[in-house]
C-alpha cells in the first residue's frame, strides 16, 4: 500500500468520526482530494479502515509471511473436526500468495523453505484435486524471481482474479477472529485482495465440495453468469437432413400401402391406422422444420452436385440404436509408433489422411488400396498414397472440408494449411498462431475453419482470408482441441486448464463455460440435433452436458486411458463412440 492510500484511509475514518476540521487540514497538507481507496483495495467487514491501516504498518518482512502461515496451519490443523476441512481450504490460496510474496521481495530462500515445508499438505491425500495441485506447485517451483511471476501461467492465474473458497458463516467468523486476534495482518490482507469468501450457512462435510485449483478457481467465479446467456441452438433453415425427411415422406404418401407384409390386401381398418400413422409423422416433421433458424452469418449455399450426393447417402443410411448397432472399420498404420500423431476420414469413408512427427501428411485412398491388393499389384498399391510436404515441424490436426475436396492441417510450426486433395498440393498456409496449433476443424457449411493453439487462444478463419476473422481470448492454458456447433454460429473449445468454453461467433464472446473435469480436455462432438455436447479428458472421463441449461447430465469414468476422440452416430444422434488410448 502506498503513502496516499494511508492518508485516504486516515481522511476516510476522520470524515466517519465527524472530525471535520482535521479533515480538510490533513487534505490541504497531504494534498489528498479523493475519497476513495484502491478498487482492489477490499474489506472483510465494518473494521475495514483499521484493518487496512495495521496491513499498511505490518511487518513485511519475508520471516513475517512464513510464520504467519506456520501459525494459521497449525491453528486450523487443532481445529474442531466438524471445521478442519471447511477451514483448510483457505490455507492453498495463502500458501501460493505467500510464496509469491516472498518471491517478489527477492526472498528466494525462504520461498523455497515455506514450500519445501507445506507442499506435502496439498498433494499428499491421493485425491483428483491434489494431483492437479502438485501439477501447479512443481510450475511454481520455477518462479525463482520476481521477473518469473509475469511469465509463469499458475502464478498469473493467482494474480488475475481472486480464488474462490467457500465457508459457513461461523467457519469464516472463526477465521477472521483467528487472523485479528492474532495479528496476522499479512494474511489478512492477503485474504482482503485475492481470495473471494462466499459464505453458506452450514458447515460442508469433508472435501467433497473442495474441486477449485488456481486455474478453475477464477473460472468458477463468472460460470454463474456467462452460462445465463441465451443460446440459438436450432439447426439452420432448408438443411440437407429436412430436405431427405421431406422427400422421404412424399415418396411414401405417393406410394399408398396396398398389402401387408404377407403380401395380403390391407383392409379398411389397417389403411386407415397406416394413414393415421402417416399424418402423425408429416405433423412431427413440420413441426421440426418450424424450429429451425435463418442464418445470421455469412454462408456459401451448397452446390447442387454435393447437395444430391449427400441425399443419396441419407437414402443408404440404415438407424441405429442401442440395439442396432453400427458396423466399424478397422485400420492399422504400419511402422507408425511415435510418429502419427492424427488421424482423420473422409465422410464417404473413401480415403483416410494421417499426420506425421515428420511434419508430412499422407492421405491413402481406401478404394485404389483394396483394388491393387485384389489383384496383388504392389506397384498400384503405393501409387494409392499422397504424400503432402509443406509444414516445417509435427501435424496435429487435420479435417476434411464437407466436400472432401480439400483438407485442413494444423502443426507445430503455429500454421494450418489448406490442401487441394484431387491435386495433393499446398493452396494456402495461414499464420498468425504464436505457438503450435493443436488441432483444426471445418465448419459444416464450408467457408469457415477454427483452430486451437499452445497460445492459449482459439481462432476463427475463412478461406478467402489469411488473417482470422475472430481471435477467441479466455482459456489459461493451452487450447487442446476445437469444434464446430452444427449450425455454424458457435465453436466449443477444450483446454489444458480443464474447461470448456461455448463461443458465439457473431461477437466473439462466450457463451458458455463448463468446469467438471479433473485433467486437459482432450475431445469434444455436439449432437446433431446442436442441444448437447460430449468431452472427454485426459483421464478417461466422459461427461455430457446440456448446452440450453448449461449444466452436466452424464459422467462416465469408465475409460482406462485418455480420450482423444468421440464422434455421434448421424441423424438422432443414438450412440456415441469414442477412441481411448490403453495399453
């Protein structure tokens, strides 16, 4: 605290006790005419003037903060047990803000001895949360000097918004008794300025409610309202899928049923309860072509040659459900151990692409393959495999365009190219990453692209531009993984700091914000009908979420390994298939 904010206080509580005349002669010889504190400044109760004052003339030297801390954890370690554990979790926000202290007074020694000290008390029960702790502990170690604590992501996060940590109302009494009659102003202070106490009013039994780290803490706090937001999560007016339903229906209406399945004629009761049935399902489809929304972006209309194609797909589709379930293909990359690192298909399931450790991207047509097998010809085999060069370091993410006619690369080099795949050639390549980009996706109605980066942002892209159209800032680590909603007017992007965020694309703003998984969410797939939104994480975990409600209604922590991909059947969206690395 500087001089002038202790002569604002000084003139605050003169003018509180009504000592007018000392008032305006300590303005006039202090040359203080705001009233005002610091807006970060912030009071835990009515004695706020006192208490900032003590923190002002406190003993800051860096054996203060060490002790202070030694004391409040052994004070709440002989706490009562109903209270221990509510009151413990403010003890992992004062250690950080302590080591941070000591750090930028240039105190490293004792930095090193407060964290040597009490670090086994945050990652020594086993837990989730004690695992993602020692994760930010051992980042922390590296902060050596005060120049560190700009550059270091855990100690930025601390710094950036004030940690969340909730108590009962008697629990957060005891504290603050504790803390005054004490006098550990510099703990106080502390709590002042970078922990946010939201009181309940009865005590939370163990841990179970104690999920917040450095990262997701801050993010918690705005969850609330972000995820208030109202959401346009209907799918675009005159889709592919409403046209088919739509000539589905005509054909049959056309095609009036005169038998039955023995080859029988129908009576009069049976047509009239097929024709029933017929009304009922043309009410339901106009009634779900009635919810649809007109575009509020700008979109290239599909050609007319892939609108047919994609209809004559959607004729071969068969249902599936949980007990119809769908067929799979298997495919072995050979010799390919630590060196493929992605791997997408086009929507027929013509052609595979992988990416390569050795910044190579092969696309191997499945059709040409199995011919020149059928007919042992090595020769025509090989032939069947483009082979791109273009990035300068590893391929993390590639998608198809819906067209197949082109396909997006991303990398470690910070470039996502575009890639003519009739001509295997390099059309674009698009900069502006800092770091390596992990992952790239199309959008659904083509034109547009979003990659993920280490530079902990997302971006938004079209094709005819080589800058982005959107820069979506938010995440505190890296971005992971990115995808398209299927209307195209919102991204969802999964990250390190185990969030997940929603993006309107019209104003680049966020829509949405999820905290619930424990590791980096590693993959994400909306249903087709845009209302939900699957995750998976480095840890195996599974989660669904209802984007309209904002909330999570399916965990499935059934995976051995991480989950690096998931993908929705088509139509009703009836099973969900994900791919997990296990050994």
């Amino acid at each position: 605290m500087q001089d002038a904010d202790i002569d604002r206080i000084v003139l605050e509580y003169c003018k509180k006790r009504g000592f007018a005349r000392t008032e305006a002669l300590l303005r006039q010889e202090a040359g203080v005419e705001a009233m005002a504190l610091a807006p970060q400044r912030l009071h835990v109760n009515s004695n706020g003037i006192v208490e900032n004052v003590l923190y002002s003339l406190a003993d800051h030297s860096p054996k203060q903060y060490a002790d202070s801390f030694h004391r409040l954890a052994a004070w709440v370690d002989n706490s009562l047990d109903l209270y221990r554990d509510e009151l413990a979790r403010v003890l992992y926000p004062l250690f950080i803000h302590c080591y941070l202290e000591l750090i930028s007074k240039r105190a490293t020694s004792e930095a090193h001895q407060l964290l040597t000290k009490q670090k086994q008390r945050f990652i020594s029960t086993g837990a989730t949360t004690s695992k993602i702790r020692q994760q930010e502990i051992q980042d922390l170690q590296a902060v050596a000097v005060p120049e560190h604590i700009g550059s270091n992501r855990v100690a930025q996060a601390a710094r950036a918004a004030r940690y969340p940590v909730t108590l009962s109302t008697y629990s957060f009494q005891l504290l603050m008794a504790f803390l005054q009659g004490s006098k550990l102003w510099l703990l106080l202070g502390i709590v002042n300025q970078y922990i946010k106490v939201q009181e309940v009013a009865t005590p939370m039994e163990g841990r179970a409610a104690e999920e917040t780290t450095l990262l997701t803490g801050p993010i918690q706090g705005d969850v609330v309202t972000i995820n208030q937001k109202a959401l346009d999560l209907m799918l675009l007016q005159d889709n592919v899928e409403d046209k088919w339903r739509e000539e589905k229906a005509a054909a049959e209406e056309a095609a009036e049923q005169e038998f039955d399945e023995q080859g029988k004629p129908l009576t009069k009761k049976q047509r009239q309860q097929l024709k029933r049935a017929a009304d009922k399902e043309r009410a339901k489809q106009r009634q779900t072509t009635q919810d649809r929304m007109e575009p509020q972006i700008p979109l290239v209309g599909m050609a007319d040659e892939l609108e047919a194609q994609l209809l004559e797909s959607l004729d071969k589709r068969a249902s599936v459900g949980p007990t119809a379930l769908p067929s799979a293909a298997f495919y072995t990359f050979v010799n390919s151990h630590h060196t493929l690192h992605c791997v997408t298909s086009s929507s027929d399931g013509a052609c595979v692409a992988g990416g390569f450790s050795d910044s190579s991207v092969r696309i191997y047509d499945l059709e040409k393959m199995a011919a020149a097998r059928s007919q042992a010809q090595d020769e025509a085999a090989g032939s069947s495999v483009s082979l791109l060069w273009g990035h300068s370091a590893a391929v993390y993410g590639l998608d198809y365009t819906p067209d197949q006619q082109l396909l997006f690369t991303s990398s470690a080099d910070g470039t996502v190219r575009l890639w003519s795949t009739e001509l295997a050639v390099n059309l674009v390549a698009y900069r502006g990453h800092n770091f390596p980009v992990w992952d790239v996706a199309s959008s659904p109605h083509a034109y547009y692209f979003a990659s993920a980066s280490a530079d902990k942002t997302a971006r938004m892209w079209c094709t005819e531009r080589t800058n982005p159209l959107r820069i979506l800032t938010g995440h505190q680590s890296d971005v992971d993984v990115v995808r398209w909603h299927p209307n195209s007017h919102y991204i969802a992007t999964g990250s390190s700091d185990r969030s997940i965020r929603l993006w309107d694309v019209r104003d680049s703003s966020t829509a949405r914000v999820f905290v619930g998984h424990r590791s980096p969410v590693t993959a994400l797939a909306f249903s087709p009908d845009g209302q939900t939104l699957a995750s998976g994480s480095e840890d195996g975990t599974m989660m669904m979420w209802d984007l309209s409600e904002a909330r999570r209604f399916g965990v499935t922590p059934n995976h051995k390994g991480p989950v690096w991909s998931l993908a929705f059947s088509q139509g009703d969206g009836a099973i969900l298939a994900s791919g997990v690395l296990a050994f």
